[in-house]
C-alpha cells in the first residue's frame, strides 16, 4: 500500500518560512510528476507547484518568486520551500504524485495545515 507522508506544516508569522515534505512508503514506480496543492475554505483546491522526474517546473502566480520545489528522485521525495509568507497563504497544503503508467494514477497526502498570521 502506497502512503504519502507529510511534514513540515505549522505556525508561522507573515514574512516567514516554511519548508514542507512529502515522502511515499511502499511501492511505488515509474512517478511522472509531483506536485503540491493547497485548499481554504470556500475556495477551490489549487496546483501550487509542479515538478517532474526530469526537473521541469511549474507555479501558480500566486507563489512565483516566494516558493520552490524540488524533488528527489531516488527517494520519491518532493519538498515545498515557502518563503515571504502571507495571510493568504493559509490552507491545507496537499502532496500528489502522479504515475507514469496508463492509465495514469495520482496518490494524494492527507495534508498538512499551513497557517500564516498578519
């Protein structure tokens, strides 16, 4: 059984830092990408950062210039680092991977609340 682990969530004050990761337990083979996710309420889940196996990289406008991701390969770990944080960067933040395989599979974390304050 395949389990995404998280950490790295918590308090912190606006204009701080906040490193999260995610590691999958279990088998798990041929991962296309990994990304993270985030979710307030009333709002919709968004793509917060992506990155694949061969290091291409995509982030919400929201985040560009504050957050990086990255990954490591071997050991199917995606990290989230999240700088100059802000009051709407509180939420939810959720792992994915998603399988190179047909079809395609995502494997979702739990999620880890972020919690900025003013």
């Amino acid at each position: 059984q395949v389990q995404l682990v998280e950490s790295g969530g918590g308090l912190v004050q606006a204009g701080g830092s906040l490193r999260l990761s995610c590691a999958a337990s279990g088998s798990i083979f041929r991962i296309n990408a990994m990304g993270w996710y985030r979710q307030s309420p009333g709002k919709q889940r968004e793509l917060v950062a992506v990155i694949t196996t061969g290091g291409n990289t995509n982030y919400a406008d929201s985040v560009k210039g504050r957050f990086t991701i990255s990954r490591d390969n071997a050991k199917n770990t995606v990290h989230l680092q999240m700088n100059s944080l802000k009051p709407e960067d509180t939420a939810v933040y959720f792992c994915k991977f998603e399988t190179d395989s047909w079809p395609r599979r995502n494997y979702w974390g739990q999620g880890t609340q972020v919690t900025v304050s003013s």
